[in-house]
C-alpha cells in the first residue's frame, strides 16, 4: 500500500504552559474529503496551522508522500502544496478578481507594465475549470461570500495544488451556496485533491466527507465513518452523550406580542439585493420562538433589522403592532421603546466593542439605567455584569478581559446577554448561533427556552435548518419577501425546503 | 482594518496575555502594563533624564529650578487644553485638524472684542467659548450628516477658523493693552500670564489642570464618557445598543472646539496680543501628547491621564534639550522617535493580546 498523501503522526504543541496538541496522529489520501471535527480548544485550528507551517510542532512528524517535511513558514508548505484557505479570505475587496488571483504573481509585460489581458483570459480559464461563471473583471467586493469562497479556492489552488484545507467553509453560506461548494470539492477531490475540511455543521458530514476525524482535548477522540449517527458524532465532540441539544418546546403561548398583517417596507431608495418585506403576515406570542426560514435572499435578514430600524432607511406599510398596539418601526429609538432587542448575524462587525472588556460590553444596552443623573454606577454595573454571568455561563468568568479573545459562542453569549440586560419583551435573533460549536450551541438554546418560558417573544432567523426545525415552536418561510407557508416545529426538513425553493414537497 | 482572527485566541493554541488569564488567572503581560502607563513611565524617564543632562550653576541643577518647572508646565499648558480635548474625539476614532487654527481665531476674537469692540471681561471669554463650541458643533454635524471623514471636514475647518482670523484682525497682530476705559483691556484678563501662590504657579497651567479634572471625570464616570468609548469602540453596535451615535459625535467636536476657543483664551490673556498665525501646528503636538499618552487612533481605548503625562513629557523633553542649547531640528527629532516608540509599544501589545493591527 502506499503511503498516505499526508500524514501527522505523534504531533505535539505546547503554547506557554497550555497543551494544545497531546500526540495527534492524522493523515489524508489523495482524492480525500476527510472532514475534522472538534470544539472550539479542541486544538484542529493549531492542527490545521502545523499542516499549513503557521506553528512547526514541538514533537512529531509531518510527512508528504511518506517523506518527511519540516515547514518554518507558510511558504514553504504551499511550496509543497498545501493550500490552506482561512475563514478571513485573504482577498481584496477593492480589486477585481483576476487582480485577486494574480496578487503578488502578477504577469508582467516586457517593460514592468501589467499584462490586465493576459490574467483576465487566465483567471477565466481557471474559473470555468471549476465550471464559475463569474467576469475575472468583477471586483471581488461585489461578489457574494458564496463566490468569495470559490474566488478563494482557485487562488489557493493556482500555487498549491496537492492539499487543501478549509477552515469552516461554509459558515457565512447559504444552503444553495453550500451546495455549489460541495461540488467544487467533489470536482477537485476527483482530480486527485485531498481536502481537510474543517466545520461546525455536523449535518453536512455524510453529505461531503469520506472520512471524519474528531478531535477533542488536544487529542484524536475518534475517527469513524461519515454516516455515523449525529448523535455518535456528537458523543466524540464533547465527550458525553448529548441526548437533548434542543430543550422541549414550550406548552402554551401568550399573548401575542408582534403582529404584522400585510406589512411592506418600502424604501426611500431602492436598492439591488435588498429584499424589502413585502405583503408580510406573521405572529409572535409571548413565551414563542418563532423561526424565520427561506432561502438566501428571501430577506429573512432584511425583516428583522427593517423591524429594529437598522436596515436602509424606509417606511412600514400595512398593519404593524407591538402588544396589541400599531407603532411606527422605523428608528432603532422607536423598536427599543416598544421593548424590541436585537442580535444581529455580524458578532464581530456589528455585535461587539472586541477590544474592551467584557464587563463593558454587557451593559452596553443598559448604560442609560446603570448611570443615574448621567453619571456611571459602579455598583449597578457590576450587578448588571453578575446578572449577565449568572445567565449565562461566559468563560473565561472574568468580566476584565477583551471580549475579541473569548471564542466565538462565548462571545455570542455576551451579545444575547447583552440584549437580554435590556429586559426586552421581543427578541429579534439573526444567526443566533453562527461559527459556534456545539457545546455553546446547547446552552445557548436551553437559555433562548428559559428565556421564553418567562415571557420573552423570540423571531429567529436561521440558515440552519436543523436550528430551526429544532429549537423553534413555529417556522415561517419566506420567499421574495413575504411568507409564503408556516409550519410547526419538528418538521421534516425537506419540506421547509421545498417550500422555501417554491416546489411542493 | 478589522481585528482578525479573533475567534481563535480563545483557543489555548493560540499564544497571549488573554489565554493564559483563562487558565492561570491574573497573569499580566508586562509589556501591556508598560504601554498603559506608557506616558507616564515616559514622563519619569524624562525627568531623570532632565536631571542627568541637566547643566548646573552653582551646583544647583537648572532643570529642577522651580522657574524652569513653572516654564514647562506653562508652556504646555495651551497644547494641553487641546488635547484633552482631542483625546474625547480620537477615542471616537475620529480627528480633529482644526484646533490650532481654532485658537488663532478665538485668540484675535478675544483681543478684538476687548480692544476695539469695548466688550467686558466675562462677555468676552463668554462669547469666545461659545464661538469655538459651536464651530466644533457645526463640524461635527456636517461630518455625521452627511457622512464624511472628520479628517475632511477639520481640515476644512482648519482653513476657514485661519481665514476668518484674518479676517477678523485684517492680518494685523491686535495689541492688548490693560487699563479703564475705550480700547483697553480690564487689567484682571493680564492674570493669565502670571503665577500664583508665591509667584510659582502659572495661571495658564491652573487652567490646564482644571479642565483636565473635569475632563477626567467626565470621560471616566459619566454616561457620556462611555458613550464615547463605545462609539470608537464600534459603532455600529452602539447604534444597535441604543447610544445616540450622532450627538456624541458631534458633542466630541465641540469639545475641541470648546477647548481650542480656552486655550485661545489663554494664548491671548499670556502673550498679550491676537494674531490670525496663533496656534499653528498646535493641531500635531496635540494628537503627538494623545498618542503618546496611550490612546489609540483606531478608537475605543484611551485615557486621559496618558494625555496630560504625554503633553507634560514632550514639553519637559523640549526643555531639557533647549537647556542643553541643542537646535529646534534635532528637537523634532526626538519628538518623532518618541511619538513611533509609543506607536510601536501600542501595536506590540494589540499583537500579543491577539487582536490584530
């Protein structure tokens, strides 16, 4: 038999006194989709930055065609053809594509100019192998993250062309998008490409990977079949069974709390890709999650921020009521006054102050209530901060450090926490558990059920099916704007699907 | 310019400051103490510095002279009212270019008004402060209305406070002279350029640490003060939070426009007269003692106690080399290597925290 196209054994890493790696041993065949799973700690990103020469082990041997191979920087592991693709893709919004996919390997003409043709004929060639329509013309700031995505690849590929490995690819994308992706690597893996793909989404597994390795403490938890049950996969992750990630849906709900009939946004200025809510009837009661489904673009997004008044600037048409009572929802003055809070999808972008503290970030949404007279409390901060612990379980327990070096599910704790300090009666969640692993997707979820067990109305949006299907009481499916069918939860779901592609099931 | 890879430091595979709190509690990293008392640390280095070097007379260290002290701290004292100022803006991330030009304007209004407009004492500095308030206020709403770089918009500023100065004064430098009656200045206004308690305090350095008191507090306790935090810190998610984005913005500009119209004030009551060339380059040695003072031009950190230590350090260092007869160029100099040095201790840390550029 002949060696693998890529084999770890016995790799070790130590950071200070942390033990990131315990002896790892991992290897990918040529052709390979070979899926790596683990926490966030569990240590696949310092595996994954060994592979791609960021960090060089502290014991162990990396091996290529079972030759050994020592990396002391990233080059050198493109060099022998690993391509590592980060979840920041490393392009430039404000140049095109082909400038993207020639960046630092420009071709030259005779006398140091640019040759602008000559890359746009090859970045095309190189696009439409992988059978992408996209103009190499295009700036890449006007492509979706979906083609990003692809843009990314065929860069990576174009100076390293053994091994790919990808950092939770699929994060930011749509189920459409996903599904273009998927084939791109099963197009690659057949050229003979062995990929190590890193994710969180236990339910692409079997659709994608041939193989799947868990990792959890540092170590190899186990390396089973991709059709293994989610709940085996899920025992391996976090090392005990999880027999209820979702909790029980609620017995009753209240009253109702948000109430569109017939209710359009219309913008002051139209805008290309912005899907206005148009013809909208929906309902959220107290004590209700309510999940938002549909497909990219079938304005889910634009809903729940034209709701806060974050979205573009425009008018709400139709009946919109809040307790019973008709507001005008056009500012995010006008929805924090009708008790409306709002977690948007963009942590990082538009969630968090990432370089203060933690502590500081909690009472954002509360500062007017902790500074009586204008002037700030220390006392009622630091309650509100231990209110916010209490809730929800933030680690590390320490309100001083930066909320940017916690990962990402406890920093999405501290944004739900956050909003939840606001005693807000109608929760708007947008992706409310993107790049999170699964561990914090539990607790988060059992909190989001608490929460509305007390009252709280809950209007998720989700690119995750299984999300909403099993966390939510009732789902909603958009198209174009409008709802177009409901359903309750636990549904199947190939027939939200259906419905949010416009087929019937 | 976004923080990156920010997800991972969590990660124990990632090496930081931030890791090691989440395992062995309370590990600082030495350096991040460094960079946050950078200035004053700064200020201590200065001054033994200031010491050694010193020349002597009679083997008293003229460094140490109580008038040479007082010097220092008055001479700094206009760029200080600034950048206290400056330091509330750039905490928003944003800049403020037209504070010097601000001061030469405030300081021929003030010589005007009391030479040949006949306006009392009070009426005077009264007016001032709400001329250099409002133009702050008029920047600060042409930059969040209609969405501008506040570098832009100062910069624009900075050319029009200059020419309305001109203006003003006909390019003419306006003499205070003091006395009762028409033309003349209510001798009280002359305190500025004197000292106090035994002749060893300068008026204008009262002024200084006053404001810088006050300024504290309002940074530190009050709702405002965190307000500003979280609009550098992100705005958009204080927007989503619910902070008044806007009229923190615009409240951030008229408080340079607020300080650079005192420090006009003060410019006028010490040199005794108002020229449309006053305050030139204040705009630069202001941002220099905010940056130096460990506040951070991406926003959303900053202190002002860096503040008043970074401008009372560039003054002392100016000192002690003008003792040392050493030329204006090699002043510069200095101050450039001190201004990258602080710069460069502030991106170590940001790097070791795990938090990008």
């Amino acid at each position: 038999m002949s060696a693998p196209l890529l084999s770890v054994t016995g790799a070790v890493k130590r950071f200070g006194g942390v033990q990131a790696l315990r002896g790892v041993d991992f290897d990918l065949k040529a052709g390979e989709i070979h899926a790596l799973l683990g926490e966030n700690g569990a240590g696949k990103s310092t595996l994954m930055n060994l592979l791609s020469g960021v960090y060089a082990p502290d014991e162990g041997e990396i091996r290529i065609d079972g030759k050994p191979v020592t990396f002391s920087n990233p080059r050198e592991a493109q060099a022998a053809g690993i391509a590592t693709i980060f979840q920041e893709l490393d392009l430039v919004p404000s140049l095109d594509v082909a400038a993207n996919l020639f960046l630092g390997r420009e071709l030259m003409r005779p006398g140091g100019m640019l040759d602008v043709p000559a890359m746009r004929r090859e970045a095309k060639r190189r696009l439409e192998a992988i059978e992408l329509a996209i103009d190499p013309a295009r700036l890449v700031a006007d492509l979706s993250i979906g083609q990003r995505q692809v843009v990314a690849i065929v860069k990576a590929l174009s100076y390293a062309s053994r091994v790919l490995i990808m950092d939770e690819p699929t994060a930011a994308l749509t189920v459409g998008e996903v599904e273009r992706l998927f084939d791109i690597m099963r197009k690659l893996a057949a050229t003979g490409v062995g990929t190590v793909y890193i994710s969180h989404r236990l339910e692409e597994v079997p659709e994608i990977a041939d193989r799947v390795t868990v990792m959890r403490d540092g170590r190899v938890a186990g390396i089973t079949e991709p059709h293994a049950p989610q709940a085996e996969l899920v025992r391996l992750l976090v090392g005990r069974p999880l027999d209820e990630l979702y909790p029980a849906r609620a017995r009753s709900a209240g009253k109702t709390l948000l109430s569109l009939k017939d209710a359009s946004f219309r913008l002051a200025r139209e805008s290309a890709g912005w899907q206005a809510p148009s013809g909208i009837s929906l309902e959220v009661r107290e004590g209700e999650i309510v999940g938002l489904a549909g497909i990219m673009g079938a304005g889910r997004t634009e809903l729940l921020s034209a709701l806060y008044g974050t979205g573009l600037a425009g008018r709400w048409h139709g009946e919109v009521a809040v307790g019973g009572r008709p507001v005008k929802l056009e500012s995010i003055n006008a929805a924090r006054k009708a008790g409306i809070a709002f977690v948007t999808d963009d942590r990082r972008g538009s969630g968090l102050m990432l370089r203060m503290a933690v502590g500081l970030n909690l009472v954002m949404s509360v500062i007017r209530r902790i500074s009586p007279a204008g002037l700030m409390s220390p006392r009622r901060q630091a309650e509100a901060v231990k209110q916010s612990f209490g809730q929800f379980d933030i680690r590390p327990k320490n309100p001083d450090i930066a909320v940017g070096a916690l990962s990402g599910g406890n920093q999405q704790k501290v944004v739900l926490a956050k909003e939840i300090l606001g005693n807000p009666r109608l929760l708007l969640l947008d992706e409310p558990t993107r790049g999170v692993d699964v561990g914090a997707k539990g607790e988060i979820y059992a909190r989001l059920r608490a929460l509305a067990a007390q009252g709280l109305g809950i209007l998720v949006a989700s690119s995750e099916m299984p999300e909403l299907i099993g966390l939510c009481d009732r789902i909603v499916v958009l198209r174009q704007g409008r709802n177009v069918a409901e359903f309750n939860g636990g549904v199947d779901e190939h027939t939200v699907l259906a419905a949010a592609n416009g087929r019937e099931a | 310019m976004s923080d990156q890879k920010i997800e991972g430091t969590a990660n124990p595979a990632v090496p930081g400051p931030r890791t090691a709190t989440a395992t062995a509690k309370h590990r600082v990293d030495p350096l991040a103490i460094i960079v946050r008392f950078q200035s004053l640390i700064g200020l201590v280095l200065v001054a033994i510095g200031g010491v050694i070097f010193s020349p002597r007379r009679h083997g008293e260290i003229l460094f140490l002279d109580p008038d040479n002290i007082a010097n220092i701290v008055r001479a700094v004292s206009e760029t200080g009212i600034i950048a206290i100022g400056m330091t509330f803006v750039i905490i928003t991330a944003g800049i403020d270019l037209s504070v010097g030009a601000v001061l030469g304007l405030s300081a021929v209004v003030t010589a005007t008004m009391m030479i040949s407009g006949g306006f009392g004492l009070i009426a005077t500095i009264l007016a001032v402060l709400v001329m250099g308030t409002v133009f702050g206020v008029i920047q600060g709403t042409i930059s969040t209305r209609f969405r501008l770089e506040p570098f832009i918009v100062t910069l624009a500023g900075l050319q029009a406070a200059r020419g309305l100065a001109l203006v003003v004064s006909g390019n003419q430098y306006i003499n205070i002279s003091y006395g009762d009656g028409p033309g003349l200045a209510p001798p009280v206004f002359a305190v500025l350029g004197e000292r106090l308690f035994d002749n060893t305090v300068p008026v204008a350095t009262i002024v200084f640490i006053i404001f810088a008191a006050i300024a504290t507090l309002v940074l530190n306790t009050t709702r405002f003060g965190r307000y500003v935090y979280a609009v550098g810190g992100n705005e958009r998610a204080a927007r989503i939070s619910g902070v008044p984005v806007s009229m923190v913005k615009i409240s951030v500009y008229a408080i340079t426009g607020f300080a650079s119209a005192l420090a006009g004030i003060v410019h006028a009551g010490q040199f005794n007269f108002g020229s449309a060339n006053d305050g030139m380059g204040y705009e630069l040695t202001a941002i220099a003692a905010v940056v130096i003072g460990g506040t951070s031009l991406f926003g959303g950190a900053g202190s002002m106690v860096g503040t008043v230590a970074g401008t009372i350090m560039l003054g002392a260092l100016a000192n002690i080399l003008q003792l040392n007869n050493i030329t204006p160029a090699m002043q510069l100099l200095a101050t450039a290597a001190i201004i990258v040095l602080a710069a460069v201790l502030q991106s170590l840390v940001r790097r070791r925290e795990g938090l990008g550029r």
